[in-house]
C-alpha cells in the first residue's frame, strides 16, 4: 500500500488510525479528510490504494466516498471503520463497494490483524459483523431454488463451489486452505475465479450469490 486515505472527523481517533496505519503499513503516504466534500476532492484529485472511511460525518455519510472511489477508481479498496454496527450502515456500505467493515470498538491488536488482512486478499470483518451478514442472508434472502434454475449463465467446478460455501460462511482464506489441503494462494486463486464468475466484488454479495445457489443447503 502506498497512497491511504483516513476519512475521520475526530483528531484523536484520525491520529490513533493513523499510528495503525503506520505500523500495518509502514512507509505508506497517509492523506487525511475530516468531511465528506474534502475526501471527495481528494478521491477526484489523487490515486488511491486503500481508504478507512468512517461513515457518520459532520456534513454526510462516508458512504458517498466510498461509492465515488469505486466508481473513480475500481481498483482502490474501502474499509468502513465505524462505531455503526446495525443494519442499516452495514449493508449500504457494503452496497456501495466496500471491502471491509471494522468496529472502532475492538482492541487495537484486533484491529491492526484485520488490516494486515487486506495485503493477502482478504476482507477485514468485524467478528459480530461477519456473523450480521451470514444471518442476514440466511434470513432474508430468497428461499433457494434448485440450482439448475439458477444463474444458468454461472457454472462452478465443485471446487469453486466448495470454496464458495466457506467463503460465505466467514472463513479466512489461510483456513479455507487447511480445510480443503490447498495453498492459500490457491485458494486466493479461486476465490478471484469465482468473483469475476459471479460478478461479485466482496464477501457479502458472495455469501448472497452462495445461499441463491443453494450451497447452504448441502
């Protein structure tokens, strides 16, 4: 990670995210926004490889800024990093294109874990909020259908499917790979593959597109 974006109002939680960046991330050039209309200028302005955004802000949601690097700039990631942790925050948030939802709440070693996560692929989530999404889906989506009536245009190997299934249940990749006797990387591997199959782009859609196809059921 070179070039971060802290998007906090308050100096003393933007400091204390910042030493967290300097230690999970060190050498990186930090930029640093306390609304909503700077952090959109500087999206517009400079490339970004990664973004903390907290969401309540004194003039609008930090969602906007997600939404806009996604928009400006696909290949940044966007981590939520927030006292919010009901429905209502979470799900536009992870609508709108973030990576990653962490809670201010968390011990700091929680916390510096989670990010040392982006830099092998993998979605920082708040333990209480992976388990939010699973239930979520498992709640509110559609009841499953038979799987030959579903997406007739994705096709998963049973690997994929496999790999799928535990994705969406909230393991990380290093424990998908024991569970399965593969490589973390080719696990990371698959899970590009079947991102780009099921034109998803985080954990949540996955967890939705792996409860459509029914693979909760096996």
């Amino acid at each position: 990670m070179t070039n971060i974006l802290l998007l906090e109002d308050l100096p003393e939680i933007r400091a204390w995210l910042r030493s967290l960046v300097q230690h999970v991330f060190p050498g990186a050039q930090i930029a640093e926004a306390a609304r909503v209309h700077d952090a959109l200028e500087l999206v517009s302005a400079v490339k970004f490889d990664l973004a903390l955004v907290d969401l309540g802000l004194p003039d609008g949601s930090g969602v906007a800024v997600v939404t806009r690097l996604r928009d400006l700039q696909p290949e940044a990631q966007s981590v939520v990093v927030t006292i919010h942790d009901d429905d209502e925050h979470l799900f536009p948030a992870l609508q709108a294109g973030a990576f990653g939802y962490i809670l201010k709440e968390q011990a700091r070693e929680l916390i510096t874990e989670q990010l040392q996560r982006i830099s092998q692929g993998e979605p920082p989530l708040s333990p209480s909020i992976a388990r939010r999404v699973m239930a979520y889906f498992t709640e509110k989506s559609r009841p499953a259908q038979p799987r030959n009536n579903l997406l007739p245009n994705v096709s998963l190997t049973e690997r994929e499917s496999e790999v799928l299934l535990r994705v969406a249940k909230g393991y990380t990749l290093p424990e998908i790979g024991v569970q399965l006797g593969l490589s973390r990387h080719t696990i990371a591997d698959y899970v590009k593959q079947i991102y780009r199959k099921l034109n998803v782009s985080s954990r949540a859609e996955a967890a939705l597109e792996a409860q459509r196809l029914g693979l909760f059921s096996r």
